[in-house]
C-alpha cells in the first residue's frame, strides 16, 4: 500500500498525534514507551509507501489489537511528530520483515 501520508493526515481522523514539534529523540522514547512491540528499522525504509528518517535505529511502535502502527513522522520547518495509525496486518508483516530488531513488552 503506498499513499501519501501528509494528504492522509489531512483528510482522515482516522489517528491519533502522541506528540509534535518534538525532537526525534523524544517522539522516539514516546513510541517506546506506549507500543506493545518495537520493530526497530534503518533510515530511509519505506512504512506505508513513506520513507521514514531519522536516527538509526527507527522505532515503529505496534499495537496488534488495535490493528495500529507508531511511526515517527518529519516534517522539515516543524520538527518530528510521533503518530499513530490504524493499519491492514499486511503492512505489520511487512513491517516485521525489513526490522533489524524486534521489542516485546
């Protein structure tokens, strides 16, 4: 699935902002903090079709009963904001299949 993530941002309630206008260290730890599992990923790997960057290694928060993913989202003149969005299993798999190292809590 491959889509644009500021348009989807925009047009949908679909989500939930953790935190913005934050550091990537800081929506990092948030992501850490509230995420069931962490699949931890290089930079410019590509969630939901969006290449995602930051410092390495990129956490991506997942909360498999909500069906949902944390992602850390830069916005280059706003900083970096931690979100969370519903997501198909599919996209997960995915997710589990490019990560580096995997979080249980």
């Amino acid at each position: 699935m491959s889509f644009c993530l500021e348009t989807y941002l925009q047009q949908s309630d679909d989500y939930e902002v953790l935190t913005t206008r934050s550091g990537f260290k800081d929506c990092a730890k948030i992501i850490e903090e509230k995420a069931d599992k962490i699949f931890y990923i290089q930079p410019g790997d590509k969630i939901l079709g969006v290449r995602i960057i930051g410092i390495p290694p990129i956490p991506i928060g997942v909360n498999p009963e909500k069906k949902a993913i944390m992602i850390p989202y830069t916005k280059p003149c706003h900083g970096t904001s931690a979100i969370e969005l519903p997501v198909q299993e599919e996209e997960i798999n995915n997710i589990r299949k490019i990560a580096i190292k995997e979080k249980y809590l």
